[in-house]
C-alpha cells in the first residue's frame, strides 16, 4: 500500500537525522587537530615581553614562548635555550690614520665618544676549550694576534672563535721580542709576511693589523708592517694579566680603551677581572676591526 504524504515526511525526518548522526560522527571535535596539521601557538603577553640585558650589556631578544599549564612530563621538558643577544651598532667616531710616507701608523687607544672597550689576545700558547665556552658565553668578539710557532700545533683551535666574531691578527712567526732591535728591515718584513701567509692558509683571511711582540716598535718595522700590506700597529694601555687589570692610565677602563690578553693557563681568571672591569665602566665590548672600517 502506498504511503500516505505524512507519513513519507516522516520517514524523510527519520533518515534526516540519521545521516546527520553520522555526519557529527565523522567530525573531529575543535580541540583535535585533523591528523597532518600543524597547531599554530599564539604566545599570549609576547608583545609586552620586556628586553632583558645580555652578558655584554647588549639587549637579549624579548617575547619567550611561554610554558603551558599543564603538567609537563619530566622526559620531555626542552633544555633552556639562551636567547640571541643583539650588538649594539655604533657609528664609529674615529677613524684609522692612513699610512704616510710607507709608514704604518701607531694606534694606542681609540679617540671616542662611544661606551665601547676593544678587547685583544695574544700568541695562543694554552688551547684550552674553557677559553672558546668562555667567549661565548659572554659573548666577546676579540682581535686574536697569533703568533705561527705557537698556533702550529693545532691552527684549527682558534676556527672557533672565529665562528663567535672574532678575527685572526699578525703577531709574526717567531714572536722574536727582540726583533725590533736584532733585526733589519728585510728580516722583519720576512717574519711578518710568513705570518700573513699562514693566516691567510687556514683562516681564510690575511691580517691587517699587527702587535709587535713585546709591544716595541720603530720607524723600520712601521716601514716593515706597512710593506708587508697591514694597515696598522696596535698597542694598548690596559692589561688582564693574572687575574687582574694592569693600567698605564689612570685605574679604571675608559672608553676606547684597547685591552690585552694572552692565551695563557690562567685565562679564566684574566677574562673575569676584564670582565668585571668592563661592566663596571659601562662599556661594550665591540670588535676593533669592525670599528675602524677593516676587513
């Protein structure tokens, strides 16, 4: 017997629902995720996320992803990550003297206006890897004035400093502390060009600036270290020297101040009195190449 107009309406509503039912079933509910998609996560309050000062007294970048609410497994908390810290950019107020007359000039401390300390190490006689940790953790870029007798050994220690920022300088072949007196023109010009080559061989990059050993220098080896293509000779007026700041002027660090260090076993302690020094003279610690405009 036919159905009657009702009742089809009503069989339609039965079978309506049924396949909305269904329909509802085969949803994934608005917490799940469908499978291969990827969450996006809003950190809420990043905005608002103050900038915090880095060891060097730069900026750290603000706006943590913050932690969840719930409960975290133990296994599978991340270890933390230190934030990236910014360099301060300065417009740098000096400039590097040219050489005149072949001959190369003399730089003792930098002339400026910035709150900025250049840190210089000299020789690489003690490898040792709580040096590299050290620098990154602080996060200094140095001026790292080898010496080639005394880098032979392992050259490829000092890549990773290199990978932090800082750049290999001439400090001769020899270190001969004498040469400036012992030695003429040509002899010095050998030493020094032996060193050029042998920076330029494993990092990629021939000095433009070089300390004499010792810190002695005349007009020949000005003549010598123009010759032998630096544009440069760098002293300094302030020293970490066993665990201590050494100055020739006045008793703290002053802006501009060029500071030496040495790769020696006591490195650890000589880098914390830099350390404590520059923090409390308020000045950053910036890359003496990078400063005066060489590559």
């Amino acid at each position: 017997m036919p159905l009657s107009t009702p009742s089809r309406r009503a069989a339609f509503g039965l079978l309506g629902a049924s396949m909305v039912a269904g329909l509802a079933a085969c949803t994934p509910p608005e917490s799940t995720p469908p499978e291969g998609s990827t969450p996006v996560l809003t950190p809420s309050g990043a905005a608002a996320s103050p900038e915090a000062p880095g060891p060097n007294g730069a900026l750290a970048v603000g706006g943590e992803i913050p932690t969840s609410s719930a409960t975290p497994t133990p296994t599978a908390t991340p270890s933390p990550t230190p934030a990236k810290r910014i360099r301060r950019t300065f417009i740098p107020d000096y400039q590097l003297p040219p050489i005149v007359g072949g001959l190369a000039p003399v730089i003792t401390k930098i002339e400026t206006k910035h709150p900025v300390v250049f840190l210089t190490i000299d020789d690489g006689n003690i490898k040792s890897p709580e040096s590299v940790k050290l620098m990154a953790e602080y996060d200094y870029p140095a001026s790292l004035f080898l010496t080639r007798d005394t880098v032979a050994d392992n050259p490829a220690f000092f890549n990773a400093f290199k990978a932090q920022g800082s750049l290999v300088e001439n400090h001769t072949v020899s270190h001969n502390i004498n040469m400036v007196r012992q030695w003429g023109y040509q002899q010095q010009v050998n030493d020094m060009v032996g060193m050029q080559e042998y920076a330029f061989a494993h990092y990629g990059r021939r000095p433009t600036l070089f300390r004499p050993p010792g810190g002695a220098y005349s007009t020949v080896m000005r003549q010598a270290v123009a010759a032998s293509g630096m544009k440069a000779i760098i002293t300094w007026e302030a020293k970490a020297n066993a665990g201590k700041m050494d100055y020739q002027v006045g008793n703290s660090l002053r802006p501009g101040d060029i500071v030496l260090m040495h790769f020696r076993a006591e490195f650890a302690a000589d880098l914390a009195a830099f350390r404590a020094a520059q923090l409390a003279a308020g000045l950053e610690v910036v890359l003496l190449e990078d400063f005066l405009g060489v590559e």
